[in-house]
C-alpha cells in the first residue's frame, strides 16, 4: 500500500480527492489532525483516528462524501480508499 504524508498545505487540502481505485491502494496519513471532512471525494474512505503512540482510537469504515468527522484526543489521521 502506497502512503502519503500530508505534511503540506496543498497536500491537506487535495487529499485523496483526484484519486482513483486504478491508481492502487493509498494510505493518507495526516499527522497534527483530529479532524477530517470527505467533501468532493468520488468514493468512500475508511478513517482512523490516531494516539501520539500510532494506535487506532477509533475508526469509521466505508465515510461516504460530504461528512465530517471529528475525535477528541486524536493526533493524527490514516485515511485509505475503499
């Protein structure tokens, strides 16, 4: 699985928005995050939540577009493309 750090402010805001299941399986990490909007996604993505220690606090499977999710406490977050 291809993972991509959002360490920038364009690569926050693109996302996995232009991505496309052709391209592979693909890993968003966004780290200093503890919440996540899927507004203009083409498909559903599964989200986690993260600790400071890298441990799932809790996960959302199959988010479809324009939702918004937010955990107190997380620290960063893995989004995949289902």
């Amino acid at each position: 699985m291809r993972e991509i750090v959002a360490n920038t402010f364009w690569k926050r805001l693109v996302g996995l928005i232009f991505w496309k299941k052709s391209d592979g399986p693909v890993r968003l990490i966004i780290p200093r995050c503890n919440a996540i909007h899927t507004c203009f996604m083409r498909r559903p993505v599964d989200v986690y939540f993260m600790d400071k220690d890298d441990n799932t606090m809790m996960g959302f499977l199959a988010v479809p577009p324009w939702r918004i999710l937010y955990y107190r406490g997380a620290v960063s977050v893995h989004e995949e493309l289902c």
